[in-house]
C-alpha cells in the first residue's frame, strides 16, 4: 500500500548535541524577529501536519519532518530536520512520547521559547490517556475520533499566540474541524457495526490500537508492545498463535509503516500448533503515519476510513 522508504540514517550522538546547541543558540537569537509573517510550520508527522493544514488555513507553508511510512517511535532527526525548526515559526508535535528520541529535543525547543513548540495532545485529561504515568502514556489517540477532536482547539490557540491578527479564524477553523470529527466518529461507528461481535478480534504488528478497541468495542492484541522499538518474545508469539487457534480467528493485519517480520512468525508459529488452521493476511492498516498521495488514507480522516473498511472486508 505503502512505497518502500530509503532507510533514516542517524547522526552520532556527538553531532547531534552540537546540532542541537547550534539551533538552540539560533532560536535565540530569534526571539526578536516577527516570526508570524513568515507563516511557516513544521509538524513531526502527517497526522499532526494534516489537522495543522485544516486549523491554519491556506496563508500557512506546512510541512512535515515524517512522510508516509515513516515509523516515529525510531526516528531520529539529522541536522537539516533540526535546521528546519529553526527556519519555523511554529512546530508542533504530538506529546506523550510518541516521537521516542526527539522528545527531549522537542521539550527543550518549548522551554527555550514558550508557543514556539507545542505539544498538539496537551489537553487530553490524562484520566483519558493509557498508561500509568506520562512516561508510559500510549500516545496513538488518534485511534479515538472522540480524543483526536480534542486537539484542533490546542493548534489554534498555538497559531493565535503566534499571529493574534488571525486569532478568529484560527479558532473558527478548529470548531468546524471538531464538529466534522464528532460526525465522522459516528460514520466509524455505523460501519464498524457490520462486523460480528464475536469477530470483533484484532491482531496486529505493535500495539497502536488500544484506544481504537476502547473506543469502538474491539479486543486489541499487538504482536509488539506501544513502541515499534520493543521486540517479540516467543512467549508472546505463542500466546498469540494459541489465542488465533482458540477464537478461530483467521486473519491478522499488517502495518504500513511497520516490518511484516513479526506477523510471518506468528503465521509459522500458528501454523505450527494447528496445521488445519490457516491464518491470511488480512490488509495493511495505517497506524502510525497516513497513506502516500493517491492512496485515499493520506488524510486523517481517509486513513481511519481505510483501517475501518479493512477490518470490515477482512472480518465481517
């Protein structure tokens, strides 16, 4: 669904931290500048810089640092990503440790200047989050329509603080984008209604889903844990094999932006306890980025849609 990416080359953690004062020393010396007029924003992902094309409206140049298929618990940014927050008036990220190793980065950027770098889930009550402290929060809410709806509000209060002229629109532009969610949450509902209670099963690369089976009636079982960088014990992959046996659940998905690796053993292993059972892949659903241009998932709304009738070909 998705085309292969060339693979992220890192940089040493020594020109990262010289990487990292430089751009420090450069906000600063920015401070005085009328950053509003140069309206340009940069999002660490496309799901934070799709909501940000909505709220911020068309005067706004938004990019992202993470295309398709890119896999945020492990990337790490090279020098031009860091030169590229400096060249912005305004990043925004997601919070609850969903960028792995840029969150201290981006935690510095926020203190070094207040409304230059804004966390877009900063206002979901933690009551809502997964997890038992903000260390271990699940950061993919925007499995829950309802809990994605809450950010909107968050993007345009970052961009009024940064152009007050604009204020108005700002936030006129994320009452209509909440009050769209609120109806696109009850189409996600209607549709996965097709599916049986009983099939109501789904088994996947890493656990991306827990709030999309809270919010929608679903069991949820990741292979990995909520970080890509985790591993697969065996143990885990056999409670899984034996989970798919007992509930004769018959397809499990892959993810775009994850390695199919895990989910072939877990087929092997299935197949191993019973060779009568046969286990197919059931589709590939977005989790962690949105879909190529042309996909139909390369809006947020497009790619919750495309996991949602995924589910729906694959198990009603």
């Amino acid at each position: 669904m998705n085309g292969i990416h060339p693979p992220h080359r890192a940089p040493s953690r020594r020109t990262f931290s010289l990487a990292l004062t430089s751009i420090l020393a450069s906000l600063g010396c920015r401070q005085r500048r009328d950053l509003s007029s140069e309206k340009r924003l940069l999002a660490t992902t496309s799901l934070a810089a799709d909501m940000a094309r909505e709220v911020a409206g068309p005067d706004w140049q938004i990019d992202s640092l993470m295309g398709p298929g890119i896999d945020p618990h492990t990337y790490e940014p090279a020098y031009g990503a860091l030169r590229r927050m400096s060249r912005s008036a305004l990043v925004l990220y997601h919070g609850l440790h969903l960028e792995g190793k840029m969150s201290e980065l981006l935690e510095r950027l926020g203190e070094r200047q207040p409304g230059r770098c804004q966390a877009i889930c900063a206002e979901i009550p933690q009551q809502s989050l997964r997890g038992e402290d903000e260390k271990s929060h699940d950061p993919h809410v925007w499995m829950d329509v309802s809990l994605w709806s809450l950010c909107p509000p968050v993007v345009a209060e970052a961009l009024a603080l940064i152009d007050g002229a604009n204020a108005a629109a700002y936030r006129e532009r994320s009452e209509r984008l909440v009050a769209r969610y609120k109806i696109f949450d009850l189409a996600v509902r209607k549709e996965l209604a097709r599916v049986p209670a009983p099939k109501r099963v789904l088994v996947t690369a890493h656990d991306a889903f827990a709030y999309f089976g809270r919010a929608y009636g679903w069991r949820v079982e990741g292979v990995q844990g909520i970080s890509t960088a985790s591993e697969a014990t065996t143990g885990r992959l056999e409670q899984l094999a034996r989970l798919l046996v007992e509930r004769k659940i018959q397809a499990i998905f892959l993810e775009s932006s994850v390695s199919p690796r895990t989910l072939q053993r877990l087929r092997e292993i299935t197949q191993r306890i019973d060779p009568t059972h046969a286990i197919k892949p059931g589709g590939t659903l977005y989790s962690d980025s949105l879909g190529d241009p042309g996909s139909g998932a390369e809006t947020y709304e497009g790619m919750m849609m495309a996991n949602v009738k995924t589910l729906v070909e694959a198990l009603a």
